[in-house]
C-alpha cells in the first residue's frame, strides 16, 4: 500500500466500503468525500491500477458497466495500513 497514491488509497477504501462498487458509484463516493468533481481520466486508469497491483478485480456487470471488488490481497493490505495507522494516532489514548 505504501506506493499507492492517496487517491488510489482513497479508491481502495471506497470500493472496500461500497456494496455494489462500480464506476460511478465510486465517482460519486469520492467526489463527496472531495467535494469537487473527479474526472473519467483521473478515475479509471487509477482503478487499473489497482488492478494490475492485485488489490481489486475488475468485472463486467452489464455491457456498460464495470465493477470492482477488492482481492483477498487488497483486504489485508488495508488492514495493515488500519493497523499501522492505529498506532500513531491512537498512541494518546
């Protein structure tokens, strides 16, 4: 996880959290979370990305649409970033 961008962290994150995650629908997530709109160019070849790295698969939904789901590999990469995260933000409590 740690040569992954924040967005394509931020992507992870949301595909990880959505039920049906699928372009828009991450679109969408991301653009509230950065209030401001994110663009098809910026958007898809980040979640190929993620592809080639192993951390999401891609699938086709209809003859339209793809979606995306995180690989066992993607779980546990952020949840080693949740862990390693933990332990400096945590450390006052």
């Amino acid at each position: 996880m740690y040569d992954l961008t924040g967005f394509q962290r931020d992507l992870l994150y949301v595909i990880a959290g959505l039920e049906e995650p699928h372009g828009l629908a991450i679109k969408d997530e991301l653009e509230d979370y950065y209030e401001k709109e994110i663009h098809h160019g910026r958007l898809y070849p980040n979640l190929d990305t993620l592809v080639e790295k192993g951390l999401v698969e891609k699938s086709q939904r209809d003859r339209r649409t793809n979606e995306y789901t995180t690989t066992r590999r993607g779980t546990r990469e952020i949840e080693a970033r949740v862990e390693w995260e933990a332990e400096y933000i945590d450390h006052g409590e």
